[in-house]
C-alpha cells in the first residue's frame, strides 16, 4: 500500500508541474506518465482520465494549505490569537499557490466536468475550513474571550467568516488586486474580533 502512495504521489507533483507549465489542457495523459517515470499502463492503473489526474492535483495543493494553516494556528494561545494566525497564514498560502489556481480557474471557463470537480472540491474545502472556525469560536466561547456570542451562533458565525474571506479571495485570484492585501486582512480581522469580544 505504502508502494502505492508513493507512486501515485509522484504522478500527482508530475503532472502538477505540467498543469503550471503547459497549462490543463495542453497536458496529456502521455505527458503526465513520461514526467513521472512511468508508463502509460502505470498511469491508467491509478487514474482512469485526466480528470482523475486533475481532481488529485487540486486536493493535493489544498490539503497543503489546509495542514499549514492548521499546524501555525496550534501555535496560538487565545482564540483571538488563532483567528489572526488563522487569516495570515491562510492567505500567505494561497497567495504561494496563486499561479497555479490562477492558471486553472482561467481554462476552466465552460468545461463543465473539470468546473465540477472545482466545485466539489471548493465545498470540501468552505466545509473543512468552517468546521476549523467553529473550534476556534468555541475554544474562545469556553475560554470567556467571546462573551458576546452565544455557542448556538457559532456555526453561523463560522460560515459567515468563511464568507467574508472568500470576498477577499477573490482579490487575490480573480482581480489580482495583492497590493495592501496584509493591510486589508489586518484590519478585517481586527474588526472581526472586536466584534466577538
């Protein structure tokens, strides 16, 4: 099993190198197992389609995001400390990956399937990061640093957060409008936790 992982591993960073380079739909399947060391045949065991391939690639970089933003937030003491630990390092890794969901957001205009994919793993991703909230709300519900919100509103309130930094997202994939980025992130968050304390 263990064999596996690594080859698959090593399929995904190929043709996640190749998505960067030549761009989605340039790439081939042929492309993809030559990058890799591998043959066709290999290839096909582990993924049907390049679609398959695809939908690997945008979970990989995600979940990246995900485990350094989790690790750094562990670092944080107080809830509030967390939630600004949380906005930073969440944006200063998506910023590091902007190239690469620039370049896929950008070819994937009226291809349904790969549009699809995005979409599923979009959700994955907005329902992982408002479950990572909703633990912060709580710990600084518990620890009497939130007194204004009630345990009951902490779903809502962990939506809503999610919401308002996928508003800032938006600057940084889709506008390209990065400068004064830290100063507008800075600033939502400390409105945000004025507002909870």
């Amino acid at each position: 099993m263990i064999k596996e992982e690594i080859i698959r591993g090593e399929i995904v960073d190929a043709a996640s190198k190749l998505f960067q380079q030549y761009g989605l739909f340039k790439t081939t399947m042929e492309d993809i197992a030559k990058a890799a060391g591998k043959g066709k045949s290999t290839l096909y065991y582990y993924f049907i389609n390049k679609d398959e391939v695809f939908e690997a690639v945008v979970t990989k970089e995600v979940s990246e995001v995900q485990a350094i933003v989790l690790q750094a937030v562990q670092e944080g003491k107080s809830a509030q400390e967390k939630l600004r630990i949380y906005a930073a390092t969440n944006f200063t890794e998506l910023r590091k990956k902007a190239i690469f969901f620039k370049m896929v957001s950008g070819e994937l205009q009226g291809n349904i399937t790969q549009l699809q994919i995005m979409y599923k793993m979009r959700s994955k991703f907005d329902s992982n990061e408002v479950e990572f909230l909703k633990s912060i709300l709580l710990f600084g519900i518990d620890s009497g640093e939130f007194a204004a919100i009630k345990e009951e509103d902490a779903d809502l309130l962990a939506h809503t957060l999610v919401s308002a930094f996928r508003g800032i997202e938006v600057d940084l994939f889709i506008d390209n409008q990065l400068t004064g980025l830290e100063q507008r992130l800075d600033m939502a968050s400390g409105i945000l936790i004025r507002g909870l304390g």
